[in-house]
C-alpha cells in the first residue's frame, strides 16, 4: 500500500454511534474531535485486522481525515481528480501565473499505509461504494466499516479548474492567467468570497487594470459580518481602485452562455437598472452548490435538506 492508483471527489460513512458521518465543510475543533473518537487503540493494528475507512473526496476535510487515519485504520481515499487542489491559492494563481503550478498538488505523499483512487462514485449502499475507475471506467466495489463523506461543493471556475487532470487544470489556469494579463478591463458578476478575492487579487497584480465588481444584495460576501467589517471591507477596497456595484442584477451577457469566462472584444455588461460596464474580460462568480450526484442512497433516506446538503448532528453523524 502506500502507492496511488489515482484520485476523485470525497465522501465519509461512519458506523461509530450511526450508520453514516458528514464531512461538508467543517470545523477543525469539530472534525478532530470526530477523528479522535474512531482510535479504539493506542498501538496500531495489524494490518489485516484494521477497519475499512472510505472517505470519499480529497479535499481539505477528506485529506485531514486520511492522514490523521492512516495509521490505524485501512484508509481508501476516492476522488475524481489525480491531485489536490490548493483552493486558498487558485484565485492567487490566476492573477500571478507563476503560482499556477503551486495550487495543484499530486495524492503520492499523502498516506503511507493507505491509496488514493480516481474514481467517479456511482452507488452508496450501507455497506460498500461502488466507483468507476479512471480512466479505465472499470466498476470497482469499496466495502467499509465507516464511511466519510467529504465531497463538499460544486465551484464554478474560476472558483476552481473544472479538469479532474493536474496537467489540464494547469493549462486552464495558465490560459486565463495570459486572458486577464492581455486585459484592460475586467468585470466581475457576484461579490461573494470568490468574486471578492478574485477582484482584489487582479487589481493587487495589475494595478493599471479597470476592475469592477457588480453584486446583486446591498452587502459583498453574505450575512452575518459586522458592520465594522463591512465598513473596512469597503475602505480597503476603495484605496485598491476597485470599482464596486451593489444593488445591481446583471443581465447575464449572451458571450458567456457555455463558457468559463468571457475573453475579447469589449462588450457591455447590463443591469436590470440600466447600468452599463465595458469590459474585455467577464468573470461569472455566482455561488457554489452542494456536490449530491452521488448522494441518492442519503435522499432516499430522507437525509438531505433542500439545497442537497446531508443534515448531519453534532458528532456529525448522517441523520435519520
């Protein structure tokens, strides 16, 4: 063991205090102490007496799982892509190329005892996942003793390469990193935590650059954030030059129907209110969906809440 097969996106099933465990995005504190309740020993087992652990999804949460598992448990890691992608820096690497390769990080190193597979998953069932592996498509049964899901969210780019491949994602990063420096003016539709950072970061890097950001509610990012935070939010963007619309619902442009981004000559960005913004380069940063293609086993047990999320309870154990 040791080796990769290759990867694909998260999941985690746990039959420690229920049938099932969640991992969207959590906590830490949380997601240790979930970690620290599956050691039933302080010396690891022998191999082949050591409890199946799926964890489907090899992002932060699944990783942090694996890892902290590895050792004790006979860990199968199964995501769709061949690498790890560095959320925190892909915005970064978009704006800064040189960042680009930094962002993708290959599953080789990640366990020494347990694999990583590429895999799309294709059932659930209470006691095993079956996967269809890549590239081969070959359909492969996983049997566990717990499962983790960790698959969390389905980002648009630029939010993050939409390749399950390192050496594609690289180019796709790389080929809008050469968009935005040809570039003169760049609008950004929504004004959550993507479409804020992303701002920020081209203004940061190229300065000379008109940046505006366009966002339908009276306040960037979401609620619950102070008022002081807002206000320094706006402060800082003010002294960076970027240019921000609140209260204004854009009139998707018809050049971004079935693209990643808009790349070209000029074109006018409307809102519903009239308003008008050129830009060159168009950046479509809605929001992102929880990942549940591969959760119909949780919805015909009731567990999903109506944005397709698992509800999950405090030990962050599958309700129901």
């Amino acid at each position: 063991r040791g080796n990769i097969v290759m990867p694909s996106s998260s999941a985690w099933n746990g039959a420690l205090l229920g049938k099932y465990v969640l991992l969207f995005v959590v906590p830490f504190v949380g997601l240790m102490k979930l970690v620290s309740n599956l050691y039933i020993a302080d010396a690891a087992p022998a191999r082949g007496s050591r409890k199946k652990v799926v964890i489907l999804g090899g992002g932060y949460a699944g990783t942090t799982v694996a890892k902290a598992l590895d050792k004790k448990f006979d860990v199968t890691v199964v995501d769709r892509q061949n690498h790890m992608t560095q959320m925190l820096g892909i915005l970064r690497a978009i704006a800064d190329r040189k960042c680009a390769p930094l962002t993708l990080i290959p599953y080789d190193k990640l366990l020494q005892d347990g694999v990583v597979v590429q895999a799309e998953i294709t059932a659930i069932s209470e006691t095993q996942v079956t996967i269809s592996t890549t590239p081969s498509g070959k359909s492969r049964a996983l049997p566990f003793d717990f499962l983790v899901v960790a698959t969390g969210a389905n980002w648009a780019f630029p939010g993050k390469p939409s390749s399950p491949d390192a050496l594609e994602a690289l180019g796709e990063l790389e080929e809008c990193g050469n968009d935005v420096a040809k570039s003169t003016s760049v609008a950004i539709i929504g004004g959550g935590a993507v479409g804020l950072e992303l701002a920020c970061e081209i203004k940061f890097h190229h300065p000379q650059k008109k940046v505006t950001l366009i966002h339908s509610r009276q306040q960037l990012i979401g609620p619950g954030l102070s008022g002081k935070f807002h206000t320094k939010l706006a402060d800082k963007l003010q002294r960076l030059g970027v240019e921000v619309l609140l209260n204004e619902r854009v009139q998707m442009p018809a050049e971004l129907s079935g693209r990643r981004y808009y790349a070209g000559p000029r074109i006018a960005v409307r809102t519903e209110s009239g308003k008008e913004v050129g830009a060159d380069l168009v950046f479509r940063c809605t929001g992102k969906t929880a990942a549940r293609s591969h959760l119909g086993f949780f919805e015909s047990l009731g567990c999903l809440d109506q944005a397709g999320r698992i509800r999950v309870n405090e030990h962050l154990q599958v309700r129901g």
